[in-house]
C-alpha cells in the first residue's frame, strides 16, 4: 500500500484570505445561488449590515441606505466612521475589530473581527471606504487581494461608513438577489431597532411597533386574541395563538435573527409553560401549551456566544460576564409580566384558555394513533425502500449541513435516476407511490393513518416542530406535466396544511428541470424554457439534434448529475404577506366551484396555476 508522504513540507499556514476561500463554509455557511434565504450572498450583505446597526444601537447614525444594481451592493451607514488609520486592518486583517471593548459595542452583534475580511475576501471587488471628521480614507480590494490603497483626502461628506462589493462568482455561480429575502431581512433589522430608517433601493423602511409590526408582518390572519406584547431593557417578546398547526418562532439575539434557535428560545418555551400552569394551576402538557402559538422574542446580552460565525444559533447561557443566566432571566421576565397581562386582560386569558384545552383534547384523541404511526415508521425505516438517506443531516456539525436535501420524487425511474446521480453525502430521495393523498380539510390525525405521509413526516423528522429537521433543503421533484404539478400541488397542500413553518423559514422548493435538450457533435445545450431552446438552436445551428424530456425518468443519471449538483436550480415555495392558506387551499384544493372552473379557463397553463398558489 503506497501512502502519502507526511513530514514538515506537508504542513501549510494559509494566509486569511486563501482559508476564507478554500473553507468557506466556516465563515458563511453554504455558498448557493440565492435561490435560499440562507445562501451566502446573504450572509455577506448581513455582515456589513451588522456593522452599520451595531453603530445604530450605540447611538450613532438613524439611517442606513442599501442598494442592489446588477449585484453590485452597497451599504452606508452613518455612524462613527472607522478610525482612518485603521481602516485597512479593519478590512483584511483577521481578528482585529473594536467589538473586543465591551465598553464601546456594549451588546453589538459582530463579535470575533471576522465578517467584514470574509465579505472582502470572496467578493471579485470590494472597496470600503470610511468618513471621519471632514476627511475619507478609501481602500479597494480584488477576491481579498490589495487593489488601490488611496491616500486620505478631504471631503464634506457626513460621519459614516461606506462598503460596496460583488459576490464572486467563482464561489457563488450565477447567483442572483431576491428582493423578497433582502427586504425580509431589512424588516427584521428595523423591528428590533426603533428610530432606525433603512433605504433600500430609495425605499424607506421603519417600523413604530417593534415585534409587534413583525407578527403583524408574518401572520396570516388574526391571532385568537390580541398580540400580548411586553417590553424592558433588555428583553422584548410579542406573542398570540393561531390556528395552524405548528409553532412559530421568530427568535433575536441583539439584533441577530438565530434561525435556529438557541438557549434563549429554550428558556421562553420553558418559562412560558410554567407561567401558563401556574397562572391557570392546572398542569398541562407543554405540546397543548405552545400549539399553534406565534411568537418572536428579543435579548440584549453581553458577549453572546454562538455556535458558528453565521451566528444561527445562541450558545450563550448567561446574560453577560456577571449577569443571571438567561433561563432564570426570561423565567423570571415571565413569571412577573406575562401573568400580570393574563389578570389584567382576563378576556384574553379566557381566549388563551380556551385553545389549550382544544389542543389537549385533539392531543387525545391523536394519541393512540401516533403510538401506533411511531412504531409503524420505526420498523418502515429498519427497511425502508422509500428513504435513500444521506450521511450528512441538517442538524449535525459538518459544515455542509445546510447543504443538507431531501428530494420528493414519484416513480420508480425517476427516483432511481436521482439515487444514482447524487452526492450520498448531501442529498437524500424520498419515492413517492403515485398521487399522495389531497389532505385539504382532514385532521392531522391522517398523517399518522396515512402511510406515507407518516413516513415522509418521519424522514423529515418534523413530528415536534423544526428543531430537529434533518434535511435544510426539501424539494419537491416532478415531472413537468399535467401529473406532475397536480402531485406538487397535493404536497404543498400537505405541508401548508399541517406543517406551514417549514415554508415560512424558507425551507421548501420546487426542482427546476430541463425540458429539452438540445445537441449536435461539440455542444450539449439544456433548456429550460421554449425561449431558451430557440436561442440555443440559433446557436448550434445545421439542425441539431432536439429532444424533448416527457418526465425525470428519461433523463439519465449521467445527465441528472448537471440539475441537482452545483448548478441546480431551485424555486423557492414562499407565503407573502396577504397570503392566506385558509383561503388559499379551500380555493385550489377544496370541492370545485364556478369560481375555480373560471380561473382554470383563463389561465389554461397548469404553471401559472402553481405560480399562483407558490
């Protein structure tokens, strides 16, 4: 056996720059295209955006001005301005920040002087420049690389910092911002920071509400009763009950939206619960307690510690170097104020009450049945031939967690052509036996009498809410026929149904496949469209060979391989504001009306149809 020789040449010490762009995933996640709100492009727009509202909360600068024009992105804030003669350490050196001095970003969301030089280092062009006192000092950068240094020069501009970047695409590919993303971000930055005006694209966004706005913002239709909002220092939460099924959760740490949660989302489920049996001193179960319950909650703390620089989930369990911890701080915050509100408003309790023991008694009369569905897809996964799994999952500690998918495929030709073409590390394929079932108005109880509903519940793993999710990406694989989108359109139903936060945290997506081929000797071209067939002809031209794809099934693995690797596109299911699923699904998926037979007639494309309910 020949083996790799191993001795002091071996050993390499990577400058900043060649670590961030080799390992990029340590620093920004997964790369992507954009098509996810947890691609990096994002993430690098979020690091210079956490630096503008760092300076926000320490009193400096009310606006930040955002613009996005053919990828190119700026960012100016209004703040202090970085000290000049530091600006190119600020930019390309690691570990060098002034978020070290608690005293200066007391409770800021940057903390470890990484963000900015992970920003610089894979974008093909970043320039930085600061304004300080009546003078600016301007450095430009090329994929990390020291461009043009220019020497401090006077100007009239206002106090501040101005970053401008592109996303490199020999990292991203052909990446693309989605407005909706952005703005969603933007939005969140402005809830948690009263008197903040963001611009984006000339647009201005500010919010007089808080949390409240943000519930207001994210919930489709009216709470049961009244947002119960309550505020101090350094804690804020705004809270009510739905009638979905689920838990929603919009969770901040100093600003930071933790997508995943942390100590601080444990200690509000735990501390909501015991104030909830205590007020009401009956003992119940936690599930009937939080079911249904939308909420987002806000903590300032000092020195937060998280579980990886995308900063998606708080590890920290104190308030700060000599404060309590963050359990007997929230336990205690609820304990006072949200059973002061409960006497208070005692119509709102009543409301309250009411929906726990709804929940309670659907619990029951479900109980049995899941017993049974857990022991049935328990001994379904021993031999499961619907789940191909991967290695990786979302919620382990490999850096290509988020790269984490589940494809939801019908046939067996199709779903074998998946397992064959892909990455066994990252991507898992769920094989659907014909049209699933249309679960428009039944309980939830037929997920766990329907078998495979109950096993595709199981392999996501999402029976309790999305904390232990095991897949980041589900996509939904069909073919683009009429069969096709009506299985797409009974899935969603079925996730809009009974899981919608699965939608709403921007985790389901429709796979993009090619309708044609087309080919002659040297060239391959895939075309997802008649446009794009058309062009690529006109390119290939002496008539190339042209071939139409009837389903996944007649594409080979070989040629699978190309639309679910680092090229593959992916079109997010997403609910926007005004859209209602209790008024969505009774329209597509309820008995048929003259209404819907009206609006078929008019838009014959099953496409747009799916459009128009994603």
């Amino acid at each position: 056996m020949i083996s790799a020789i191993y001795n002091e040449e071996s050993i390499r010490t990577l400058d900043w720059r060649e670590h961030i762009r080799r390992r990029p995933g340590m620093y920004i996640g997964k790369l992507g295209d954009g098509s996810s709100q947890d691609d990096g492009i994002y993430v690098l727009l979020k690091e210079v955006l956490d630096n503008a509202i760092d300076e926000h909360m320490m009193g400096y600068g009310q606006s930040i001005e955002i613009t996005i024009n053919e990828n190119i992105v700026s960012v100016r804030d209004y703040g202090r301005g970085i000290p000049l003669g530091k600006v190119l350490d600020v930019a390309s050196k690691m570990n060098t920040g002034a978020k070290y001095d608690s005293k200066v970003f007391k409770k800021s969301v940057g903390l470890n002087g990484v963000g900015i030089k992970a920003v610089n280092a894979l974008s093909s062009y970043f320039e930085i420049k600061s304004f300080r006192e009546g003078r600016v000092k301007a450095i430009t950068f090329n994929e990390g690389n020291l461009a043009l240094d220019t020497p401090e020069q006077v100007c009239q501009e206002k106090n501040g910092t101005l970053v401008s970047f592109v996303p490199d695409v020999k990292m991203f590919g052909h990446f693309r911002f989605m407005e909706d993303y952005v703005e969603t971000m933007i939005k969140n930055y402005v809830y948690l920071n009263a008197g903040l005006t963001i611009f984006f694209n000339g647009k201005p966004y500010f919010s007089k509400n808080g949390l409240v706005d943000l519930l207001q913002e994210n919930v489709n239709g009216d709470g049961l009763y009244p947002v119960i909002h309550l505020k101090d220092t350094d804690f804020e939460i705004a809270m009510t009950h739905g009638n979905q099924y689920g838990e929603i959760y919009y969770p901040f740490v100093n600003g930071q939206h933790t997508t995943q949660g942390g100590t601080h989302l444990y200690a509000f489920k735990e501390a909501l619960v015991k104030t909830i049996r205590d007020f009401y001193k009956k003992d119940f179960e936690p599930s009937d307690v939080r079911a249904s319950i939308i909420a987002a909650l806000s903590i300032k703390i000092e020195d937060p510690v998280f579980e990886s620089q995308t900063k998606t989930k708080l590890g920290s369990r104190d308030m700060g170097p000599e404060g309590p911890t963050i359990r007997n701080f929230i336990g205690d915050f609820l304990k006072k104020h949200l059973d002061n509100y409960l006497h208070k408003n005692p119509q709102t309790a009543d409301i309250l009450l009411k929906k726990i023991l709804e929940s309670e008694k659907e619990s029951k009369a479900i109980s049995g049945i899941q017993k049974l569905a857990r022991e049935r897809a328990k001994k379904a996964s021993l031999h499961n031939r619907k789940l191909r799994d991967c290695r990786y999952h979302f919620n382990t500690n490999d850096e290509r967690r988020l790269e984490t998918t589940l494809f939801i495929t019908e046939g067996d030709s199709a779903s074998g052509s998946i397992t064959t073409a892909r990455d066994v590390n990252t991507q898992a394929v769920f094989s659907l036996k014909g049209k699933p079932l249309n679960s428009f108005g039944l309980s939830k109880k037929i997920v766990y009498e329907n078998e495979e509903f109950n096993l595709l519940q199981a392999a996501l793993n999402i029976e309790d809410g999305l904390e232990n999710l095991r897949y980041n990406n589900v996509v939904i694989a069909t073919d683009a026929d009429v069969d096709g989108m009506h299985i797409r359109l009974l899935l969603l139903t079925f996730f809009l149904q009974f899981f919608p936060d699965l939608v709403r945290q921007g985790h389901l997506y429709i796979l993009q496949t090619p309708l044609f081929r087309v080919r002659n000797k040297k060239e391959t071209i895939y075309c997802y469209s008649e446009e794009e067939k058309q062009q690529a002809i006109q390119k290939l031209g002496s008539n190339p060979e042209i071939t139409r794809f009837k389903g996944l099934g007649e594409i080979s693995p070989d040629e699978f391989k190309h639309f679910i690797g680092k090229d593959m596109r992916l079109e997010p299911v997403r609910i926007k504001k005004g859209d209602h699923v209790h008024d969505i699904l009774p329209f597509y998926m309820g008995k048929n009306t003259p209404e819907r037979q009206d609006f078929i007639i008019e838009n014959l494309k099953v496409e747009e149809i799916l459009e128009e309910m994603i």
